[in-house]
C-alpha cells in the first residue's frame, strides 16, 4: 500500500468519526458493505474509483476536495515529484494530482491516464454542479455523461457541469491521457 493509499484511509475514517457515524451508518448511506468500508479503513485494500466517489458524495466533498485533504498541500508551486499518484484498482486509472483543491482554493488540476480499452465510471457526482474542463492531450476519450456521449481526440477540450452518472473509456489503440481541471461551487 502506497503512502498516499494509507493516508486515504486515515481521511476516510477521520472523516467517518467527525460526523460520529459508526460503520453500518456509513454503509447505509454509501450502499457500501461494512466489511468493504473497514478493510479500506485499515488500509487492507484500496477503494476503486466508483467507491471513492460514493464516499466523497457522502461527506459532500468533490473528489477533487478529498484528495486535496489527503495531499495536505497548500503550496502555491507544485513539484512533479511531489505530486500524488492513485491508481483505481479495479480500472488501472491513474489519477495525478496537479495541483490539489484546498488551502483557500476551489480548484483543482488532475492528470489522468486510462490504459487502451480501459473505463473508469461513476454511479453519481459527489457534489451537484462540479464545474469541469478536460483537455485530451493523447489518445482517444468516450466521455460518458448521463445520455450524452462525446468522443474526443487528442487536442479536443470539453467543458460540463457534472450532475449526471459519468463515464470514461480510452476508445483508441494506445493509453488516452487528460488535464482535467475541477472547480467547486
């Protein structure tokens, strides 16, 4: 488990605590099982990137908000070196975290990188209204939200709201790789 994996999991429980929710409360409002939700907490395995979200929806904090937390980082210059990588287990979605949401900011810059073939989705955005800009920079992108379908190419930007279930699908012969920009409302 990765230093970043494990901090993840002392969020998530601190998160849990502060609200003095005990896990089956958690699990209520997640659609999580109990068991699922403490082995994350242990640090026994790590959350996939829909799980994730239905976490962040439940302690009304974006993605980008949540990983923000995890990074603890309010600097104003952020390294290459320094910048935290998760890795979706169940999709191999690799999730770069720019420059983190926090420390007076409601933005947050992510790179994302999804293997040929692979798909990353969401049953729900965590917050209503996440504003969204994502730039392709290689590869080829499906972009799944709700009923609309957009197919992207290197170079192609798109612009949305996020209130919908999402999707993404590297649709080409080679690895698509993305800026995604998040703001919080």
């Amino acid at each position: 488990m990765t230093d970043l994996e494990q901090d993840l999991a002392l969020r998530l429980t601190e998160l849990r605590r502060a609200r003095g929710w005990p896990l089956e409360e958690l699990a209520e409002n997640t659609g999580i099982s109990r068991a699922t939700l403490s082995r994350i907490e242990r640090g026994d395995t790590s959350p996939t990137a829909n799980v994730l979200g239905r976490l962040a929806a439940a302690f009304g904090l974006s993605m980008a908000e949540l990983f923000g937390a995890v990074s603890g980082s309010a600097e104003r210059h952020s390294p290459r070196a320094g910048q935290p990588v998760w890795e979706d287990p169940e999709s191999g979605f690799q999730r770069r975290t720019l420059t983190p949401a926090g420390g007076g900011y409601r933005g947050a810059v992510i790179e994302g990188r999804l293997a040929a073939g692979a798909t990353v989705s969401y049953s729900a955005p965590p917050v209503p209204d996440l504003e969204h800009h994502l730039v392709l920079l290689e590869g080829s992108l499906r972009v799944i939200l709700g009923p609309d379908t957009f197919d992207l190419e290197a170079g192609d930007a798109l612009r949305f709201h996020l209130d919908a279930p999402n999707s993404y699908h590297a649709s080409g012969e080679a690895a698509a790789r993305y800026i995604l920009t998040v703001i919080t409302p």
